[in-house]
C-alpha cells in the first residue's frame, strides 16, 4: 500500500524521494531497479525494492541503538522508508576490510588481502565523472568539506564499519566493503543517510567456499551470476534473526 506523500523531490537509480506532510521529513520509495557501472547495465528485480528497504531500516536500527546517528525514523510500508531530510555532502565513503572490486584493478595488491587498518577512500559524487577518487589536494579544491568536517566523517564512517562487521560477522557474513553516504539535517548534525543494503555493501558467505557461490551482494549482477533476489533475500532472513521487527534490532 502506498502511503500519502507529497511532491516528488528527487529521484535516483534505486529510490524516490517525497515530501511528507511534516517539515524536516521525507518519503523514501525503494525501487526494483537494479543498476551496475554508473547505471550503464541495469534491469527490473521484482521485490528488490522491499528487501533492501527491510535490510535497511533493521541496520538503521542497530547502528541507532550503538549511538551512530542516522536519517532513519520508521517504515511506513514494507518498500517506504520515513527519514529525516539531510544536505546530503557530495561525498561517497568508501571502506575497505578486504581488497576486491576496482582496488585491484588499480593496485598490484592481491584479491582476498586482509586490509588492516581498513582503507578508506573518498570519492566524488557524480555519475557523469564516474565518481572519481578524491586526493587531498582535489578534496580541498573543490571546498566541500573542511577539515573539521572531514575528521567527523571519518570517524563517523570507521565506527559505522567496526560495528557492521562485528554485526555481519556473528550472521557468518564477511563485509568486504562498503559504501556510505551521509548528510546534515536541519540542525547541523551529521547522519548516515541513503541506505546500508547487499546494494552497497560487498557481503560474503563464511559458510560457502565457493568463490562464486559465497558472494550475497550486488556483485551477483555485476557479474552476470544470477541468483540476485535469492541472495538479497538470504540477507535479510539471517538478519531477521537477531531483528525480527524494526525496533528491535539492539
């Protein structure tokens, strides 16, 4: 059922966003669309929409109780999500636990290593240039952030990863990496916003072996190793174990 909702504000490759009649408030619809390399590939998934929506709010949930600010305020459905309106900073934060994906095609370091400390990058937010990685020097270019700002979003994003993995790991769950974005809201605070899903986050199977067949995440479709809905899906019943109903998710 789709609940009331004002104008369309914005809509991106795998949600819409909504005014709600409450200020500071917005509607987020999460749609089947699934998008791959700068939405070059992309496809219809049924129920793709209400599975990310159901990891998501859960994983809002738990980072909410360990005191990591999120945008996050309820479901109003089981594919609409009611959060906060954030600024959201044209920054995507990216974590790495273990090296895969576009790191090894641009290092010589081996798939599977173990990064410790976790790598964090940073990069630009913009389909049209590829989100390319921020240096130093272009980061202070550009004037998006200041340093003070910067720290926060670090720190913000590594107690995000310590407590994901932890969480990912007692579900026999490996996080290989992850992305983050995050915002402002209308007081100046700093929160996780989009969404924390299979759809942003590189998640491997501890109990399966196979290089293949562990893989539970959006790689499936990059990939072409179909199974993407089946995948999706075994991510949420394992975390519907330890949080049945949003709110409950400690």
């Amino acid at each position: 059922m789709t609940p009331d909702h004002g104008s369309l504000l914005y809509e991106g490759k795998a949600k819409r966003v909504f005014a709600s009649d409450q200020r500071e408030r917005v509607l987020v619809e999460f749609k089947n669309d699934a998008t791959a390399f700068n939405a070059l590939k992309r496809a219809e998934l049924d129920n793709k929409g209400r599975l990310n929506c159901q990891i998501s709010a859960r994983l809002f949930e738990m980072l909410e109780s360990k005191g990591v600010p999120t945008h996050y305020l309820g479901l109003a459905d089981e594919t609409w999500m009611v959060v906060q309106q954030v600024k959201v900073i044209p920054i995507e934060v990216v974590i790495r636990n273990i090296a895969t994906g576009s790191l090894c095609k641009q290092t010589p370091i081996p798939a599977g290593t173990e990064l410790s400390p976790p790598l964090l990058d940073l990069y630009y937010k913009d389909d049209s240039l590829g989100d390319p990685l921020l240096t130093d020097s272009r980061l202070k270019l550009l004037g998006l952030i200041n340093s003070e700002q910067r720290l926060e979003i670090e720190q913000l994003a590594r107690r995000v990863n310590e407590l994901l993995f932890s969480f990912f790991e007692s579900l026999d769950l490996l996080l290989v990496d992850f992305k983050l974005e995050l915002g402002f809201n209308a007081a100046g605070k700093l929160l996780v916003a989009d969404e924390i899903s299979p759809d942003t986050c590189r998640l491997w199977d501890q109990l399966n072996s196979d290089p293949q067949a562990r893989i539970l995440d959006k790689d499936r479709f990059r990939q072409d190793l179909g199974g993407v809905i089946e995948a999706y899906g075994e991510i949420l019943k394992r975390v519907q174990g330890v949080c049945a109903n949003p709110y409950n998710c400690k």
